[in-house]
C-alpha cells in the first residue's frame, strides 16, 4: 500500500511567497525581456508555477529557471 501525504499550505503563506517573491525581483531587468517572457515572469511572481511559466515563455523550464534567477526572483512557496 502506497501512502501519498501532501502537506497543506495556508492561504497566508502562499501570500508571503508571493509578497516576497515580488519585492526581490529585479523588476527593471523583467520590463526589458521579450513581451512572452516579461508576462512568464510576471505570472511566476504571482504564482511560483515554473512549469506553466515556462511553457507561457515558450521555453524549457530549465531555460525559464535561469531567467529566473537572472530577475533575481527567489524560487518560494
């Protein structure tokens, strides 16, 4: 028997990502990206889903994740 636990996260920590997620990126660096990438990122701050992100970038999520990185915005949630 295979025992799946998924741990629940409270509507108040997932505002907490999101509110940090938004005051660390490099939203100068976001604003000068490719309109589909500007939106990916934008939808990432609000969201933390770096697969659905990518595939609105129309990118891998491993390229997606670098830009990520590269606009500064932590991977949180």
């Amino acid at each position: 028997m295979k025992v799946v636990m998924r741990a629940r996260v409270s509507r108040e920590d997932l505002e907490e990502a999101r509110r940090i997620r938004r005051e660390m990126a490099d939203w100068e660096f976001i604003e000068k990206q490719e309109p589909r990438i500007k939106e990916a990122l934008k939808y990432y701050i609000e969201t933390g889903d770096l697969y659905v992100a990518s595939r609105i970038a129309g990118i891998s999520v491993e390229e997606f994740n670098e830009i990520r990185i590269k606009a500064r915005i932590p991977n949180v949630g």
